[in-house]
C-alpha cells in the first residue's frame, strides 16, 4: 500500500474543531492514464545559448574542431561534442571535420525566423476517468512514487513459508475505455499560458504517437458524523493535515458513489476452524440503493467478534457492545472488567481517552477504525478515578500515608488496586495497616 503523510491525530483534532467526528477512512484507488506521447516540442533548450554561441564560432571559423570551441567557450570538449551531435541531428549544422551552418540552423538560431522543433518523449498524466491533465502539482516524487502500474505485483513470504504475490493495483473505480481524441483535445484545448499548472511543455506542438499504461492513485475518504448526520469526505493522504485541494477534481467524479460507502465486517472460518474477521468497505457493491444514510453496517455478533480479537474481551451482555447506525465501540461495565483476565490497563486508558483508532490492511478497503470506550458504571468510574490518583501520586512521590487516607474513602478500593494488579501498593497498606513496630 501507499506510505501515507497524513498525521492522523492531527487529522482528527481539525475535524472535531470544525464539529466534524471522524469515524473510519476507507481506501480506494482512483483511475489514472499515463500517457506516453512522442511529441513536437518548440520550447526553448535550456542548452540553447551554448548552441547558439556554437553557431557563431564555426560562422567565425568553419575550420575550428569541438576542441576548439571548447577551449574558445571554457565548456568541457564532451559538451559541446554533444550539441554538436544534437544539432546535426535537427539538420542544423552539416559536416565532419570542417562544421557549416545549414540555411535552417541560420534562421532558426541566428535569425529567429523559424520554431526549432524537438521531437522527443513526454508522459502526460490523465484522470482515468474524463481523460483531462492532472496538475503538476500531483507530478511531484511523493505522488508519482504512490502510482501504482497496472502490471506491478509485490512478492512476500507469509509464516508458512509460502511465497505469495499481491497486486497493489486495485482499480475500484473503473477507467474510462481510452479515447484517443478526446486526449488530444483534453490536452490542446488548456491556453498556452496555463500549460505549465498542467505540466504540458509550453511549445508542445503536435503530438504524432500516444501509448498508454493504466494506473491508480491512491486516495482516502473519511467517515465522519457532522450536525447528527453521516458526512463524507474525501482526503489527500499524502499530505499531513489531509487537504484534499490537489485531488479536489476527484471527489466531483466519484460523489454519488463516495455518499453510500459504510463501513461493514466479514467474518469467516480458516482451515482450522478458526473464526476470522476483517473490517472492509461496501464498494464492490456501491451501486446498490441504501435504504437508510448510516456509516456502517454491521451486525452484533460479527462485531463482537472483532473486539472480543482486537482487546482480548470476553463480553457477556450485549450492552456492552456500541453498535449504531454511526459508532462502534465497547460499553466497559463492572462485570466484563472483572471478567476481564488481561489488558485492564489498555481498556481503562483507552476509556479514559474515549476511543482507539486500529490502522487495517487496505485490502479491503479500509485504512483506518475508531473504536469508541464508554462507560455508564460507578464502579467503573472509580476505577478509573483510583488509577488516574494513583499515577498522579507516583508522579507527586506522595507518601504512602497520603495515598492510603484518599483511598480509603472507596469502598471497593482493595478490589480496585487487585484489578489495576497494583499488588506491591496493596502489600505495602497491609503492612502498614496491620503491623506495628515496636520501639
């Protein structure tokens, strides 16, 4: 998959500034062409003051060698042996030993009267989909790198030994069959002086040959809740806040499709006989009509499933799981804490923060699940209570007296230090409590 920049705390706390809850972030590729043109290009050489003064010797002098020219220019002889290669092959000086400016090399380099014309190799970037330039914005190396080819296969070896191939390229949105004048058009009909936002050389002239490889840019689309309503939005992963400004043209392409995606669970059975699950998305089958707007779909035992795996949580109740129409998540209650062998900690840190996020394989669709934490337990909460007191007491090297008289005022607090296996603290108020030191 793509090495996304997106700064996904970060992401988060924007959205909540703006009333924007995050949810989930699904995963699509989005269809690209890369066009591979032969082209006639009249843009001026970077080299083209070397030519011309190149020119203006051999005018001087016909009988002067590269190495001459070279030393009479201070360039290095390799230099202008090349210029001189290339402009031989553009018919603008003739010779071997003796160099002559032809008639075209004086009108195109001395007098200016004539386009130089290079005929050279161009990629051109296309949406897959209406065939229109991609900004050069997206021709920078973070973006190219994250292209994936249509022929391209990443080998792994799985824990069995196994060799296995994965084909990253996963055109979920389908491209648009290739129409070759439409290209031609979508490329000469943007103004001369826009080219360069487009990445199309300024003096492209005639474009004689295309090929094409089909391609897939990654992109992200967060779920998210906004004013009690599900909300959609489309987001550049590569780019640390998420601003999808780059890949704004995108979202108009694939808006209707992208309003229905929800957030679903596959479970099945491995050879074994072991249950398995998988957070995935509901594109393959996003043309279908929603009877209702909802983030997720997802029944109560396939959740149950997955967070019982993801936690190492025995629920008992179906209270304790949080399943709507946009929210996910575990009801922490007195009875699955004390069920509970493990990872009290992990659950009681992630309560105290209100969620968790777990970052997913895309194979399925989907990069990224928030899973709230709530709790409606007293017991619960003095739990939570006694743990945040008793790190603010290691943290304030309070003495054991100190602790011992706050946690007294619980009830339940010998119970509570058990299930937070703080035993060396319980040891130390028995000792205390119970022993007496003689003088």
């Amino acid at each position: 998959m793509a090495l996304f920049n997106l700064d996904i705390e970060r992401y988060y706390q924007v959205k909540k500034e703006e009333g924007i809850e995050l949810k989930s972030i699904a995963y699509l590729q989005y269809p690209i062409y890369c066009i591979h043109a032969t082209i006639l290009d009249s843009t001026p050489d970077p080299l083209e003051k070397l030519d011309r003064a190149i020119i203006k010797c051999i005018l001087l002098n016909n009988s002067m060698s590269a190495f001459d020219i070279a030393n009479f220019l201070s360039v290095q002889k390799r230099g202008i042996e090349l210029r001189i290669q290339q402009m031989k092959s553009e018919d603008l000086i003739e010779g071997e030993n003796k160099f002559t400016v032809t008639e075209r090399g004086k009108d195109i380099l001395i007098n200016a009267t004539e386009k130089r014309f290079q005929k050279r190799q161009h990629n051109f970037y296309l949406d897959g989909i209406d065939f229109k330039p991609l900004s050069n914005e997206l021709y920078s190396t973070k973006y190219l790198k994250s292209f994936f080819n249509e022929n391209e296969f990443t080998y792994y070896t799985n824990s069995k030994g196994d060799t296995i191939s994965y084909k990253p390229f996963k055109p979920n949105i389908v491209h648009e069959p290739l129409n070759k004048e439409k290209v031609l058009e979508n490329i000469f009909n943007i103004h001369q002086n826009d080219r360069e936002f487009w990445a199309i050389p300024l003096g492209l002239e005639v474009i004689e040959t295309i090929d094409f490889t089909k391609m897939s840019m990654p992109i992200l689309v967060g779920l998210m809740i906004k004013d009690n309503k599900p909300y959609r939005e489309i987001i550049d992963g590569f780019s640390n806040v998420g601003d999808f400004e780059k890949i704004r043209s995108f979202a108009s392409k694939i808006k209707n499709q992208i309003q229905k995606l929800e957030l679903r669970i596959d479970t099945w059975k491995d050879k074994s006989e072991n249950d398995k699950f998988a957070f995935v998305s509901n594109w393959v089958e996003i043309d279908k009509e929603n009877v209702e707007d909802k983030l997720q779909f997802i029944t109560s035992e396939d959740l149950k499933l997955a967070l019982s795996k993801l936690y190492n949580v025995k629920f008992s109740s179906e209270e304790e799981i949080i399943n709507t129409k946009f929210e996910i998540g575990i009801n922490i209650t007195e009875e699955l804490l004390l069920n509970q062998k493990s990872n009290r900690s992990q659950l009681l840190r992630n309560l105290e923060r209100g969620r968790e996020y777990q970052r997913i394989s895309v194979n399925n669709g989907i990069w990224i699940v928030f899973i709230s934490f709530k709790t409606d337990s007293t017991f619960v909460y003095n739990l939570l209570e006694i743990n945040n007191f008793l790190k603010d007491a290691i943290d304030k090297k309070l003495e054991i007296s100190h602790i011992t008289e706050r946690l007294f005022s619980y009830k339940n607090y010998r119970q509570a230090l058990v299930l937070l296996e703080e035993f060396e603290l319980l040891e130390k108020i028995d000792i205390n409590k119970h022993m007496h030191i003689e003088e």
